[in-house]
C-alpha cells in the first residue's frame, strides 16, 4: 500500500502550532456564533408551527413572522461577519511564518 505521506519541499520550515490561547478564542467564537444564531432558529421554528401568532401585524403590513425572519436574517449576517474578523485576527500573517 503505497505511503499518502508527501514530505515537504526542501528550504520549507513547518508552521508551529497555534497557541493554546488561540485555540481558546477560536472555540468561544465559534460558540457564540452558534448560540446566536440557535435561538433565532429555533424561535423561527416555533411561529412556523403556528400560523395565527407569525400572521399577527407588527406595523402596517409587516408580520410577526417576516420581522422575526428579518430580524433572524441581521443577526446571521452579523454574527459570520464577526466571526470571520475574529479567525481573520488570529491567523498568522506569512510574515510569522517566515515564508
């Protein structure tokens, strides 16, 4: 069975391992991405099972049910934005890898 091992090029140095304090925020932010967009979820799921609260009108024309999935929508949107600054911020630059 041949080797799937592909040794690096030579003059290649390997990347360290990320600290365990990078490790850390890492994880609390992939945690508070899923927290924040759990709830609005599983809100959502609720006024889909009843049709008479998502039908209740919020101002004009505007219902529950849209308002929440808008709602749901911004905080999606902001929480992946967040979260791609975070693991942007604790990536190494190649700088820091000496490449």
């Amino acid at each position: 069975m041949p080797s799937s091992f592909i040794p690096p090029p030579p003059g290649h140095t390997p990347e360290p391992h990320p600290s365990p304090a990078v490790l850390v925020r890492e994880r609390d932010a992939q945690r508070a991405f899923l927290v924040a967009n759990a709830l609005p979820l599983a809100v959502g799921i609720l006024l889909s099972w009843s049709s008479s609260l998502s039908g209740v009108r919020v101002y004009g024309h505007l219902t529950l049910g849209i308002a929440w999935g808008l709602l749901q929508l911004g905080v999606f949107v902001d929480t992946a934005r967040r979260y791609e600054n975070r693991a942007a911020g604790t990536s190494r630059t190649p700088d820091e890898t000496g490449r």
